[in-house]
C-alpha cells in the first residue's frame, strides 16, 4: 500500500500496464525514498495532541522487590556507584548515589553507559519524586535513551494527564502506551524493555527500522512496534545512519528522578 501511494496515479498505471502510459523514470533517491515509505510507518496523528484520547488506566498492584539479576547480563547500577556511567561529557557522572538508588542531580546533564549496545533487553527501575511537584511534563520528567537516540518516556502519570504520547511509558512523541500502568509518585516502577535496532546497508541507507517491545510495571504497554525514527520534542524527524552499538541515556531533566537495579542483556552477543 506504501509503495503505491509513493508511485502515484502514474505509477499504478505503468504497474497495471495500461496502455499510453509513459514509463516510470525514478531515480536513485526515488528509489530509496519508496523503499523506505515501505518499511517506516506513517502516524497520523498530531506530535504531541493533548486533544487525543487517554489510555485507559490499569492498575498493576503494588511494587514487588527488585527483581533478580540475569546471569548473562551486565549490570549498569546496583546501588553502589555509578562506575558504568559517565557525563555526556565524557567526564564522571554527577548524579547522587545514596540509599542504593541514584537520582537525577538537576542541571549536571545526562548520564550515558560506558559501554555501547544495540540489540538489548534492558531493566530499568525508577519512582518518581514524593510529593509531586508541577504537573504535566514538569513532574517527575526523565527518559530512558536506546543507542542515545530513542527515548522510552519516564514521567509521573499516575493520577496526572499530558500528552499522550509523553506520558509514562510513552514512546516519545511516537506512541503512547497502551495503557496508563504508573504507580503512585515514590513507589518504585519498572520499565522491561526488548530492543531492536535499526539495520543500514552500507552505503548509510535504512534497510530495517527499530523496533521496541516494552513492559511497564508488568504490564505490556509496546508490543514491537516500529519507530518512525529518533525521538524528538515537536517533530519525528528521519533516521539517520549511525554505528550498530551506542551508550544507553538517561536524562536530566531537571526533576529528582530516582533510579535503582539497571541491568541489560546484549542480544547481540
């Protein structure tokens, strides 16, 4: 369907072989921009309409102890330091580590991993701050950043509208969640997140777009979908190529995010 909504009346008719049509003549970025219409989704609806419906609110019962560490996994933060992280930067993370959580120091930037993933399975757990503060995308405002580049929407939710597409759990400014599984401000959440990069050929051109599947509280909220590109505040711009491995991020802005027990799994490996 993409592919013939990107040809045109022109295009069907040389398709169907109607007589008198003149060849189709397209070229090298023709081709590539058809190819990737074909494989990109096109979302209809306005970045960021706070005019569209909510999704509904699931309650998904009270947080249960910090989940267990895969063998096989690499563990970012345990509660102890921030050894895995450092400032985009590059110089030591900033953020304050007390209590076995760390939590967002407003001002000082993000943080990103030392090391760099692509396909991964990643475990995030993270409460916003209690009592809230502001409202709307003020209150309790993070994100978690796959490759830097595509953002899972960290925000207190619970009892709190915004757009829903950056809402909690949201995939910003792409997808809201399915549902609404936020738990009240200072209990601890978690976001179980299956990543799937994109794939360039090699001469930079987009052969596969990403994919995310995420898991909020338990409560599947993403279910591989497929990213339209980078996140972006007000705009869903294109993908751009970029190496198979990037640092995962996380965000400062400006609100005292805590976080606690973030592994990941290479699927790459």
């Amino acid at each position: 369907m993409f592919l013939i909504r990107s040809l045109g009346i022109l295009g069907i008719a040389g398709l169907l072989g109607c007589a008198g049509a003149a060849p189709l003549r397209t070229d090298a970025a023709d081709r590539q921009t058809a190819a990737v219409t074909s494989i990109v989704p096109t979302l209809h609806e306005r970045i960021h309409d706070t005019a569209r419906a909510q999704p509904a609110v699931v309650d998904p019962g009270p947080p249960p102890p910090a989940s267990r560490v895969p063998s096989d996994a690499v563990v970012l933060f345990d509660g102890r330091d921030l050894s895995e992280w450092r400032s985009r930067d590059g110089g030591p993370a900033q953020w304050k580590v007390e209590g076995g959580h760390v939590e967002v120091v407003a001002g000082t930037g993000a943080i990103t991993t030392i090391r760099a993933f692509g396909d991964c399975q990643l475990h995030v757990e993270w409460a916003a701050p209690d009592p809230p503060a502001d409202a709307g995308q003020d209150r309790g405002n993070s994100g978690v950043f796959l490759m830097g580049r595509y953002e899972v929407q960290v925000l207190d939710s619970y009892g709190s509208t915004t757009y829903p597409d950056g809402q909690a759990a949201a995939i910003y400014g792409q997808y809201p969640p399915l549902v609404n599984a936020s738990r009240p401000p200072g209990a601890w959440q978690s976001f179980d997140i299956v990543f799937r990069r994109p794939r360039f050929n090699e001469r930079g051109e987009l052969i596969a777009p990403a994919r995310v599947t995420v898991i909020h509280n338990g409560v599947l909220v993403h279910d591989a979908v497929i990213l339209t590109g980078p996140t972006s505040h007000r705009q869903r711009p294109p993908y751009g190529a970029h190496p198979d491995r990037l640092p995962i991020t996380l965000q400062d802005h400006a609100s005292p995010v805590r976080f606690r027990n973030i592994w990941v799994r290479d699927l790459e490996r």
